[in-house]
C-alpha cells in the first residue's frame, strides 16, 4: 500500500475526546488532536417529561412541563431540533386542551398548556 491506514471506531456516549496516534512510540505529525462527538438522532423512548408540577394544575391558569430528549444511547441531546407529538386529551380521547411547544435549542422542550375544563387529562 501507499502507507494509509484507516481507523474507525464505534463510540455510543457523546463528549470531547482526546485521541492520540504514535508509530513506534512517537506522535505522527498532528496528534494529539480533540475529537467532539455528538448526540445520535433522539429517541422518543430514551426521552424523559417532568410532569410533577402539574398533576395538579388550575383551570385558565398556565401550566408547564420540559421533556428532556435523549438519544439513541442514552446520551442526553445537546441541541434543539427535534419535533415531538404532544397531545393533552380528556377521559373521552379527544384532543381538549391546546398546547404550545417550545424548543430550547438545548435538548430541552418547554410544553405550556392551559386548561379550560376540569377532569382527567393524559
């Protein structure tokens, strides 16, 4: 060959890595050098929702929750981006309550709603 190698490697957490490449011993020319990797595509079943604060909530009073996306490794997402169904429906299945998404750009999803009639909700 003309001396090229190819290194791959599969790594699922995502951070900033050092790598570093010798031969012999000795750094090749431009290692050290910083790898960052990022979060894979979301997975909404890795994805988690902070609803305590809502369990109980007022009628025509605003309320939030934050969905927090994660990747298909767990890895908590960085950036904003992804499109997630909300829907808060009553005992009869139909859609009750309109809700706003909001994307944090951070991983992060605000979803506010305000209810207008009392009941279950899901």
């Amino acid at each position: 060959g003309d001396g090229t190698y190819v290194v791959t490697f599969n790594h699922t957490v995502a951070g900033r890595y050092h790598v570093e490449v010798t031969l012999h011993g000795d750094p090749i020319e431009g290692s050290p050098f910083s790898l960052s990797l990022r979060s894979a595509l979301s997975a909404g079943n890795l994805s988690t929702a902070t609803a305590s604060d809502i369990f109980s909530c007022e009628l025509y009073r605003p309320a939030t929750f934050t969905i927090y996306a994660r990747d298909a490794h767990g890895n908590p997402m960085t950036m904003g981006g992804c499109k997630f169904d909300v829907t808060l429906s009553d005992n009869f299945a139909a859609p009750s309550v309109g809700v706003h998404q909001h994307d944090n750009l951070n991983g992060t999803y605000t979803v506010s709603f305000t209810p207008t009639k009392s009941g279950s909700f899901s």
